[in-house]
C-alpha cells in the first residue's frame, strides 16, 4: 500500500449515485481494486490483495472466516444504477434503472495469503476510459485511505462530486436509498444522525473535504440535509487552463453534459474565447450559486460560454492595471466615500489572517479587485504617487 496514496481515483457519477450497501470488508476490497485502475485502462484485470490489505483482526481463525463471508456476499452483490435527468441529479418518478453485479469474480488464495478479484466488465462504462464520458469525479486516494464505514466512503464521493461548489443538499429519502439503508433500519432520525451522518462528519472531518450540514425541515419532519464544506480549487477556478482535457474534465466535474462541452470546443477552436474566460465564468457562477441566486450551476456555465454574456467583464478584468487607471477619470474630495491604499489590499489578499483563510481566494489579485472592488464601484486613482482604491459616494 506505500504506493498507492499518491495515486488519484475516479468513479462515474452515476456510480457515485447508484444505491448500493458495502460491509466494511467489501469496502475494502472496493477501494483496494480502485486503488489499482490506472486512467489508461480499457479492460479489466484481476487483482491481488494481500490479506493484511483487507482484514485488520486477524485473532484467530476470523480472518479467513471473515474472507469467505465476503467472497460469498460478492457473488451476489448488485449496483443499482438509475439514469438521471439530464443535468442534474433529480430521480424520475418512474426511472429507467439496470441492476449489474459489481464483481466478476473474488476468491480465497490460500497458497498467497489474500484474494484475487476482479470488477465485472458489465461496470467497466462507471470505472474505466471516464474522459470520454466527461461526468466522473476524482479523489485522491490518501484521503480515501482514511475512511473506515462504509457509509461515510459513500457520503464523501457524493460531496466530492459538488467539490467546486461547497454545498449539497440531499433528501433523507434520496440519502437512504443511496446508501442502501432499509426503512426498518434507524426508523428515529435521531438515530440515522447519529449512526450514520455525525460519524461520517467526524471520520470524512479528517479528509480534505470536512463538512457540517443543517436540517431542513417541512414541518416536524426533516426532509433534506444541506451538506456544507469548504469548496477545492478544481482546475477550472485556476488562473489559466492548459490542457483540453483539463478544461473538459472541469466542466464535467460540475455537471456539464458532454454535449455542451463539444459546443464549447468548437467555440474555443474557432477563438471566440480562451480557456481562460472558462475559469472566470465558472467562478462567477459558483460565487452566485453559493449566494443561492441559481439552482443549476452547470446550465448556468453553459449559457454564459455559448452566450458569452460576462465575455466583456471577462476582457476588462485581464486588462493591465496601467490600462485601467488611464479609463479612470480622477474624482473630487468631496465624492469620496470609502478610500483603500492599493499596497494594503494587495498585503490582505497575499497574507490573509485566520477569518479568511477559508474562503477561496481569486487566482490573480487583478481579478480580486475585479471580483470584490471594481464590481463594488470602486475606482483606483493615484494620489500622492500611490494607487488607491475609491468609492463614489
């Protein structure tokens, strides 16, 4: 396993959504298999994991009883798979849904000490060649290492999946069905709290995406769980996106179908923009999705590329300071209201103190004032030999 942390690992959404309930023995043999999948794949191979990988009480004759138990449960095991709406992740009312076993087969090497496995090649579409689906998400596999229930492995791929966004909100109905939890198990939601959502809050607190989440309720009941967490930088809220698959698989990431992303292509092929008017939308749409000003972030993203409606805030914000101070026409004494030295608000934004080491800082400091004073009202004049930030009164 030395190896293996560094590595980053990828599931399909679908399969991130799919319901289905691992015991933790199956988890691990889960994220053991996972952990050997290489981006480059095209098929399958079968595995072998020492036992030491699996099992960690091995008092006994329990591990090889443990093992055998598994390998039994694995011949049966099932994912639930329901195509989404597209665009989102509403269920359907009647879904069209497959059931496919996960494993093609998983056996005890008595003359190894482990098991040889393999994923069956119905699942190879939700685990293999994911850059031509464009909807998968990625994790690194360090920090899946940390995760103990399965549960809580469950509930972080379906945070990390809205990882540039910071927030989802789940039914309870949706959650249990995703986590394969029967009606009869943790009938109180007082107890699915505490069983199932405050233990994955303190085991996924320990990974790169902790969260808290509120209740909310209709009535009595509570209805839905809003997921909180701090949002990760994804490739496409960097300051400039390199690669084709980069910018792609950033989209994908917040739910850009395929299709949409091939329009953009074209539009970034025939230069009606650069890669980096991607990143700034998708900052602007996350920073009014978190405001909750829209509901479906990945529509949002694809109206204002192929629109390209913000294209001309976009162009004012790459303009050199220089070229801006020079549109700027110098105001009276009297209009000034709120008055910043530049030099300061650049030491803020480079040294943030602890309250907004949180927040997710602009990629450059131009598009900081772009994004917090310019878009304010602010103006920069130049006083004194220096540059300072001004608002109109």
């Amino acid at each position: 396993m030395d190896a293996i942390p560094e590595k980053r690992v990828a599931q399909h959404n679908a399969l991130i959504n799919a319901r289905f309930s691992f015991v933790p023995l199956q988890m691990r043999l889960f994220v053991a298999l996972l952990s050997r999948i290489d981006f480059e794949d095209v098929d399958f191979k079968e595995h072998f994991i020492p036992l030491e990988e699996l099992v960690f009480d091995r008092r006994g004759g329990s591990a090889y009883e443990q093992v055998d138990e598994m390998c039994k449960g694995l011949a049966s095991f099932t994912l639930y798979i329901e195509e989404l709406e597209e665009n989102t992740r509403k269920r359907r009312r009647k879904p069209s849904y497959t059931y496919i076993p996960l494993m093609a087969e998983a056996g005890y090497r008595a003359d190894l000490g482990g098991v040889s496995a393999s994923f069956n090649p119905k699942i190879m579409p939700y685990l293999l060649q994911l850059r031509e689906s464009g909807n998968f998400t990625i994790a690194d596999m360090q920090q899946v290492l940390k995760l103990k229930s399965p549960q809580s492995l469950r509930i972080y791929w379906l945070l990390k999946e809205y990882a540039g966004f910071g927030r989802r909100t789940i039914s309870v109905e949706d959650l249990r069905f995703v986590l394969g939890i029967e009606e009869h198990e943790y009938p109180r939601f007082s107890n699915f709290k505490a069983r199932v959502l405050d233990k994955a809050q303190s085991e996924i607190g320990e990974t790169d995406i902790p969260f808290t989440y509120e209740l909310e309720r209709e009535g009595k009941t509570v209805a839905r769980i809003k997921f909180l967490f701090q949002q990760l930088a994804a490739s496409a809220t960097k300051k400039t996106l390199p690669g084709a698959l980069e910018w792609a698989e950033a989209l994908a990431q917040v739910g850009v179908s395929q299709r949409s992303i091939t329009a953009i292509a074209r539009q970034l092929e025939n230069e009606e923009y650069d890669v980096g008017y991607i990143a700034f939308v998708v900052r602007i749409v996350e920073a009014q999705f978190r405001k909750g000003k829209i509901k479906k972030p990945a529509g949002a993203i694809y109206k204002a590329l192929v629109e390209k409606y913000l294209l001309e805030d976009y162009q004012l914000a790459k303009k050199p300071k220089s070229t801006l101070k020079k549109a700027i026409a110098p105001l009276t004494n009297q209009q000034q209201s709120v008055v910043f030295k530049l030099s300061e608000v650049r030491t803020m934004y480079e040294n943030p103190g602890p309250y907004a080491q949180h927040l997710k800082p602009a990629a450059t400091f131009e598009e900081h004032l772009q994004q917090v004073y310019l878009k304010d009202g602010f103006v920069i004049e130049q006083r004194g030999g220096e540059d300072w930030l001004v608002k109109v009164s």
